[in-house]
C-alpha cells in the first residue's frame, strides 16, 4: 500500500521540556522525504487522588497522615548497610501507593473473614490499604524481617490505628 510507514519516531526534547509542565515531542516518520511534526503537550496538574470519589479520599488522607513525618527507605537503606547479615541478602525496599495497590487487592477480591499476609511489610503500607478497603477482613498480617524497618512498621500502624478511631 502506499502511503504507509514502517515506523514512526518520537523524540521528547528535554531541554524545551524543562518546566515539567510543557512537553516537547517531534514526531518523525521514517521516510525522509516526509516532514516531520512537532507537539506540545500541555500537562494538566493533577494526583491520581482527584480523581477518588470522597470516600476513598478520606481513607487516602488517613494512609498519608499516618506516614507523615517517616521515612521507611532511609530506615531501611540504614539498616541494610549497617548488617553485614542483610546485606549479602540484598534485601530490596520499595514502597507501593494507595492508589496503585487498592486497585490491585480490588482484583484479589478478598472474602470476609479471610487473612491477608504481606512478607517484608515494611512500613505496613500494603496492611493499612487492606484493613481500609476490605474491613471485612479476619485479620492483616505483616512480617518484616529487618527489626528496625519493622520497628518503624509498628509505629506507623500504631498511628494509623488511631486515626482509624
């Protein structure tokens, strides 16, 4: 057929791009003798939250406020550098939010009276999402095997289980 490319390029330019709120991309077509165009991209600011109905919003706020003033990765970077032990396991910390995993345990479908286990829980993210989302659960267990990330864990759950009140 004619007319028909095998490919088209994207190039982002980051230096136009450099207020993050304008994005610059030529669109290339991979036969030369075709022009190439230019976007801009404007980028509406906006969190994943706006976009919760008010609910969700307001257990969205309690998981923040029960984290405020904590840092579980520089906890954990700390603690693995400072254990010969965990070290040569190489552990890995990462964090998930409450907006990328309710959608996750919404798919898991979890039944009433049913226990949800989080191994390496951290700062007992995964647990708070659940225990709001699915109150209908038995129990939310974490275990973490690092005593100072799980220390930390402890706290923020202490916390979160007195904004819950």
């Amino acid at each position: 057929m004619t007319g028909i490319q095998d490919r088209i390029d994207f190039y982002f330019n980051p230096a136009r791009s450099f207020n993050h709120r304008t994005i610059y991309i030529t669109v290339a077509n991979s036969d030369l003798h075709l022009q190439h165009v230019d976007f801009t991209i404007r980028a509406r600011e906006y969190m994943p939250k706006d976009t919760f109905d008010t609910d969700l919003k307001a257990r969205n706020d309690v998981f923040f406020d029960a984290l405020d003033g904590t840092d579980a990765h520089a906890t954990s970077f700390k603690e693995r550098t400072e254990t010969v032990e965990h070290d040569e396991i190489k552990f890995i910390y990462g964090e998930i939010l409450h907006s990328t995993l309710l959608p996750l345990l919404q798919f898991v479908d979890p039944q009433p009276g049913e226990t949800l286990y989080d191994l390496g829980c951290g700062s007992g993210r995964v647990m708070m999402v659940a225990a709001m989302a699915f109150p209908q659960l038995k129990a939310c267990v974490g275990i973490e095997l690092m005593p100072k990330v799980y220390e930390l864990g402890s706290q923020i759950m202490s916390k979160f289980e007195q904004l819950c009140q």
